[in-house]
C-alpha cells in the first residue's frame, strides 16, 4: 500500500460540503464531520439501490445526520451543499479524488512498475449495524 491519503494508505468513504462551496472527500471531510455533520455524507454505499419506503431503510435513516429524500423512481437521494445526489454520485466522486491522488503519486521505478495495476477496493459492511454519531 503507497501512503497517498494524507498520509494513510486508505481513505475513508466521506464526501463533504462546505458553506463556502468546498468538497472535502476523505480524512478532510471525515475530520470536519463533528461540526457539519448535515453536510458530510458516509456510509453511503449501504444505500445504493435501496428503495426509500423500505423498512430496512426507514430503520436506518433516524442514525444518519444528513438529509435522506425519495426519488421519483421509489430510490433515494441524499442532500447536502445545496443539491441532492444519488448515493452512486457520492460514490463516483470518492472514485475520482482516489484516481487524482494516484496521479500524483512520484513516478520512481518501483511505483511505474506496480501502479499501472492499482486495485481499488471499497468495502461494504452490508451486515453491519449502524451506530449514531457522538
């Protein structure tokens, strides 16, 4: 593992807002979680093609502190900085702060050699309880 995420060699799956506009994804976004927490989304991946009446999802929203909303579809979105998203953009946007990090990455020989075939895994504790925020 190459220590790119602010020095860890794993980013945790937060994307947040600020009120001036910012988007803070990982250890950024999950360090200013305590102080925004209605803009700073997580877990968000348990949500992905979820229908919104589901009992399994209504169980779960009251723990979350952003704002959870149906489509029109019977999915959901979540919102936050002022526009909702669906969980698979929430997703995608930590997919392309992984992709700019590893462009950053030096290019020495041992990184040219392993980095063309960087693995990206995001974990999904399906199975997991959700806890409140303290």
């Amino acid at each position: 593992m190459l220590p790119v995420f602010d020095g860890h060699d794993e980013m945790p799956t937060y994307v947040a807002f600020t009120s001036n506009g910012e988007r803070l994804v990982g250890w950024a976004a999950k360090r200013q979680a305590v102080m925004n927490p209605a803009n700073t989304i997580f877990t968000v991946k348990r949500l992905i093609g979820r229908k919104f009446a589901s009992e399994a999802t209504q169980a779960e929203l009251g723990l979350l502190p952003y704002k959870v909303i149906p489509s029109a579809a019977g999915g959901l979105w979540v919102e936050a900085g002022g526009r909702s998203y669906t969980p698979t953009e929430i997703t995608a946007i930590m997919l392309a702060e992984v992709r700019r990090q590893r462009r950053h990455i030096s290019t020495s020989r041992l990184q040219r050699q392993f980095l063309p075939c960087l693995l990206i895994s995001i974990w999904a504790k399906y199975k997991q309880q959700l806890t409140p925020l303290r």
